[in-house]
C-alpha cells in the first residue's frame, strides 16, 4: 500500500524519523506511482527556484552600512542632552567654598536687618517730641521690638505757619508785604 | 553587555541570519527594495534588544518572524495601494529579448510567482521558509510558533496548491 502524499513531501524533505524514512524508501524504490508523486515534487520545487534571483550579496553590503548609518546617528542624537539637562560636575573644595561663601552672606545679612532695624526706629524730626517714647524704650527691655510700645506726641498745630497748601516759606513771605502794605 | 560586545553580537547574527531573511523577505515581496528595507528595519529592531537574545539562535527565530510579519505588511500596503492599477500590471509587456528560451523562462517565473501570490499566508511563509530559508521543520516551527506537524501539514498542503496552479509539464524547468 502506497504512503500518503503527506508521508511523501515529508520523505522529500528528509523529515522523516530513521525508521520510516526506511520503509518508505524502500517502497518508493519499487513503486511507479510513489516515483512519480517524487518527482513532481521535485518539479514543483524546481519550478519555485527557476526565478533568477537578485544580488543578494551585494544587497548585504549596503544593507548593513545603512544599518550602521542609523545605528550611528541614533546614538549621537542620544547623546547630544539639552542644555536644561545637562550634568555638570564641580569639585569638593569649590562647592564647600561655594557653601561657606554662601553661609557668611546670609549670616551678614541678617546681622544687618536686625541692626538696622535698632536705629531706624528714633525718627529724627524735630517737631515730634520723642522724650516719652525713648524714655518707653530703654525702660521696657522686654517690648524692645514691639512696635505698639512706642508714642510718638505729634502737636496739634505748629505755630507761626497757617496750611493753604502752598510752600510755607514764601506764604510767610507773602503774610508779611501784605502787613507792610497794610 | 558593553557597546562593543554588543556591535560584536550584533554583527556575527547579521552575517549569519541576513542571507536567510533576505530571501525571505524578497520571495514574499518579489520586490528588492522592499526586502531591503525591511530587513534593515527587523535589524535596527533586533540592535535595540540584541542583549536579551541569549545566542543566535533565538535572535534568528525572532528575526525571521519580524520579516515575515513586516513583508506581509508591505504585501498587504502594496495590494491595496496598487488595486486600480492590477489590470495594467498584468498587460503583458513587449521585451526586446525574443529568443524562446528567455520567453519560456519568463512566462514559468510569472506562473510561479502568480501561483505563490495565490497561496495563503499560512501555507505561504512556510514553504518560502523551507524552500528559500533551507530551514528544516523544527526551525519553522520555531520561527513561526507553530507545532513541527502543524509545519509539516502546511508545507505539504502548500506542495498541493502549487501543484495545482502549476501544471507540472506546463511549466517551463530550465
């Protein structure tokens, strides 16, 4: 009895386990119709590889350097970083300077602040009468900073000058030919 | 895996895959450039991943899967791209080369590729593999995820097809 067709193309392609690829040979030598579905595989087989086929070696060649070619610029597009993103490196003693630097401004200026703020708090006009609130000051160590704990005694009126809105030197001026006018 | 290690993998499983896929490639596009292309593409893919591939081996399985995959796609593109123009494409051309021998040669290769184009996707891709790759059972299998007997049963039904779309005796042998 003939093999299956299947058992064939297998037998064609050399797939068959040792024991059968055995039998079936021995068959096949003996049998027309066995060596004539054989044969048309190997005219079916002969009939896909008849097409000329292009330069594969050559296509290898310039495949791989326009491989390379990409592989290349992808990397130095990798490697290329934003400005933003960019590492930068400093060394131990610069960065430790950089810190005390840092701390001896801050130390400064703050230093300064709070002097500051001592003697910019007794104004320096003439008009005030700034007695009690001085006074308040030295007495009071505790409300030092309080801004409450000072009073300042501004005068109702000063004298001799009238308000109208107009410098008060050249009013006063003005007071005095209309007297002599007068 | 260090940069030069890997371009060293790398380029032992190109100089030993690429004259597989190529013809893969270009026996299911029947088109140079495009197999080209696509395997190129499969090979970039392959470089962004080659340190997990153990040997050559596994990279060629999962290579030729890729340009299976990416040659059908092209395939696919260009029949649809290429619809209102079939008519055309299959005038036949007048050449300058008369000779009987050179006329018997190309119609045989028209009637094998029209018989290939014919078959499908499924039947296709293995018996390209088997024919053009000279991979055995196993290695489809493997390259396609399918059982060796799933590959033995499409390569043989593949054989009929062709076959039947390829009168043997009508076709031209050189």
């Amino acid at each position: 009895m003939c093999p299956d067709v299947e058992i064939l193309s297998s037998f064609y392609d050399d797939e068959l386990e040792d024991s059968q690829r055995q039998i079936v040979k021995t068959h096949v030598d003996s049998c027309p119709h066995c060596q004539k579905k054989m044969a048309e595989l190997g005219l079916i087989s002969a009939a896909i590889h008849a097409e000329e086929e292009p330069d594969f070696q050559m296509a290898k060649v310039n495949t791989w350097n326009n491989i390379m070619d990409i592989i290349d610029r992808e990397e130095q597009k990798a490697t290329k970083v934003n400005f933003w993103q960019r590492r930068f490196q400093i060394s131990f003693p610069a960065a430790a300077a950089l810190v005390a630097a840092f701390i001896a401004v801050l130390s400064f200026s703050v230093i300064t602040f709070y002097m500051g703020k001592h003697t910019t708090s007794s104004p320096a006009s003439p008009e005030l009468n700034m007695t009690d609130a001085s006074d308040t000051l030295l007495n009071d160590d505790d409300n030092i900073f309080d801004s409450s704990a000072i009073e300042f005694d501004i005068p109702a009126t000063i004298s001799n000058f009238v308000h109208a809105g107009e410098p008060l030197l050249i009013k006063e001026v003005d007071f005095r030919s209309n007297n002599g006018k007068k | 895996m260090d940069d030069k290690t890997k371009k060293t993998f790398f380029e032992k499983i190109y100089n030993e895959i690429f004259p597989i896929v190529i013809k893969v490639s270009y026996h299911i596009t029947k088109d140079m450039d495009a197999a080209q292309d696509v395997c190129q593409d499969a090979f970039i893919k392959l470089y962004h991943r080659v340190e997990n591939f153990p040997g050559v081996e596994d990279a060629k399985f999962w290579l030729i899967r890729v340009v299976k995959n990416l040659s059908f796609n092209y395939l696919e593109h260009e029949k649809v791209k290429n619809r209102a123009f079939d008519k055309m494409k299959h005038i036949p051309s007048f050449t300058d080369d008369t000779g009987e021998k050179q006329l018997l040669k190309k119609e045989a290769e028209e009637k094998v590729n029209q018989a290939l184009e014919q078959l499908p996707e499924n039947l296709k891709a293995p018996i390209i593999l088997r024919e053009f790759g000279g991979m055995n059972y196993k290695e489809i299998g493997a390259a396609l995820g399918i059982s060796e007997s799933n590959v033995k049963i499409r390569i043989f039904r593949a054989r009929e097809a062709l076959g039947k779309l390829l009168p043997v005796g009508e076709v031209y042998v050189p």
